[in-house]
C-alpha cells in the first residue's frame, strides 16, 4: 500500500485525461480553454500507469477533465482501466453535457459512478454559470444514469454567493425519492479567480447549518462507503444524501486517500500544492512499471501534512480544469 510519512494510505487515482473543456464556468474559465501544448495520456500509457498503482494498492479511479466526454476514446479508456486487476470502482465526473446518448456504453465498459456537475437548477442561471443552456439535458442525463443503476450517481454543486446559494430547497428535494448524492463543495481560490473568489465565496458550514436545521443528520464516519472528504447527512423521509466539501470551513487533508495524475501524466502530490512530477518516461511500456513505482514512492516522501489554503496559498494550480478538482 501507498504510505506517506503521515502514515496515509493512497487507495484513490485522481486521474484527468484531458484538459479541454466545453463549459465556460465563471469560477474556473469563463474564456473558454486554450489548446493544450502536449497531447494528453494515450490509451495504453493511461492502462500502464493504473496497473502500476493497481499494484500499490490503488482499487479506485476516477477520470476527471476538463471534460472527459471530449475524448473520443472514452469508451476505451474505460475499458482499459476497468480491466486492470486491482481495480474495483472506475468513477467519472462530467458536466454531462454530452453523456447521455454515452451511458449504456460506459457502464458495458466498466464504469461504476459518475458525478455530474450541476450548479444550478434554474436553466437561465445554468446558462449564466457554465456557459451553456443546456440544464434540461444534464438532467436527464442524470435520470438515465439513475435508471441505469449505476453503483453511485452524484450531483456536485459548486457554491456561488449570490448565483445558486438561494436554491438549496430544490437541490433537496431532488433526493427526497432518488438514490441520489448531492455534493455542495466550497468554492476554491486559485490563480485564476482570485477576484471571483473574493465576491463569490461561500462558507459551506453555513450551507450545513440550514441543512441541520431541516432535521436532516450528520452520518457517522464509517457507516457509508465512499464518503471521501464529504461531511454526509441524511433524512428519514428523503432516499438519498447530501454532503459537504469544506476545504476551508473543516480541513480534510488528514483522511486524504488520493493522489492526482494530470492529463499529461504529471503526478500532483496535492490539488494545492507546488509542482508535479512527470511519469510519463515510466508510462511507454509494462516492463517500466517497477520504475513508475520506485518513482512514485519516492516522490510521496514530499507530501506535505496539510495544504494552506487558510493562508492565502493555492499552490501552482491555476485552473481546476488543468487537474480535474
């Protein structure tokens, strides 16, 4: 197993596979993204590199972006990765924009959860966040996937002051019946949205005073699988659950599971942290795995406790699309 000198274990790949992104969200980039200098991981770099840290202890990955839908090799990716020994859960986070007629054929290959980003509700401030019109779509995206009976369906919702903050009622009602997970993360600084930050940021634990508020409770650590750093509350009389991601309100970093590869195969010891480290000189064929591994082990030896983002600091991280959050 993955150990680093505080003695956490790394089960979880963070895994970005692209970083074109067909969104233009307001708090990550409201220009639209530019193209990438370096083509992102092939399909037989991305099957190597997850067999070696299937091989450390690695069960789940998740393929993140930009917008993973944009790679026309989705399917294969999926295929690759699930088929990896090791390998339990394969997740995927999309805006959904484009995934619905996809479904039936990512979970044939292999695909066991998805998230889908959706921040708000109401289709002229959807459109007025992301970009795009398209809520009505992403939703039954979200319904199809729901149908389909995917181990886990999740709804992330970034919050914004002022933008979607006022909606928190209908975002529970969408669970009241559905085996559903709404995940209300707190906005981010990076280098990017300083300003956006500064005007939009939102404390989380204000949101989960409202919600304790309406009778829902805290879900004891441990009695729910896969709670990663979301703070879990339910309800007698609603199916599914809602969770808080409070990177600033409730510092999670001393639970943390994951490790994050960038679509170009660059190793991010922390999403807010300094640097990354290439693999993919280990990547180019399987006899490399012990290599990637020595690699990786030694750089964990650089994992810092904690981020700092109480401080002021947001590391290199410029945009969360380059790193997939």
């Amino acid at each position: 197993m993955l150990t680093d000198n505080f003695q956490r274990q790394f089960s979880y790949l963070r895994l970005s596979i692209t970083e074109l992104c067909n969104f233009r969200c307001l708090y990550c980039l409201p220009e639209g993204c530019a193209k990438p200098e370096q083509q992102p991981l092939s399909v037989d770099e991305i099957r190597n590199l997850v067999r070696g840290f299937a091989e450390m202890g690695v069960s789940k990955v998740r393929l993140t972006g930009g917008e993973p839908t944009l790679r026309k090799d989705l399917i294969s990716i999926i295929q690759a990765v699930a088929s990896v020994p090791g390998i339990e859960a394969v997740a995927l986070t999309t805006n959904g924009h484009k995934i619905l007629p996809l479904l039936p054929f990512l979970k044939a290959a292999g695909l066991t959860a998805i998230n889908f980003s959706v921040d708000s509700l109401q289709p002229n401030q959807f459109e007025a966040i992301t970009g795009k019109s398209s809520a009505a779509d992403v939703l039954k995206a979200v319904e199809s996937a729901l149908v389909q009976n995917f181990e886990s369906v999740k709804i992330n919702v970034v919050l914004l002051k002022g933008l979607n903050s006022e909606e928190l009622p209908a975002y529970l009602e969408l669970v009241r019946n559905k085996r559903l997970s709404i995940r209300f993360i707190e906005l981010m600084q990076t280098s990017d949205n300083r300003e956006f930050f500064a005007e939009r940021h939102l404390p989380a634990d204000l949101v989960g005073k409202q919600i304790l508020a309406q009778g829902w409770q805290q879900v004891t650590p441990g009695t729910r699988l896969n709670m990663g750093p979301a703070t879990v509350f339910s309800h007698p009389e609603f199916v599914g659950t809602v969770g808080l991601i409070t990177p600033y309100s409730q510092n999670f970093c001393a639970s943390c599971n994951r490790l994050r590869v960038s679509a170009r195969g660059a190793l991010r010891l922390c999403l807010f942290g300094e640097g990354e480290y290439s693999l993919r000189p280990f990547l180019q064929s399987a006899q490399q795995l012990p290599e990637l591994q020595l690699a990786v082990t030694n750089l964990l030896g650089a994992k810092q406790q904690s981020h700092r983002l109480l401080e002021g600091h947001y590391g290199s991280t410029q945009n969360l699309a380059s790193i997939g959050g």
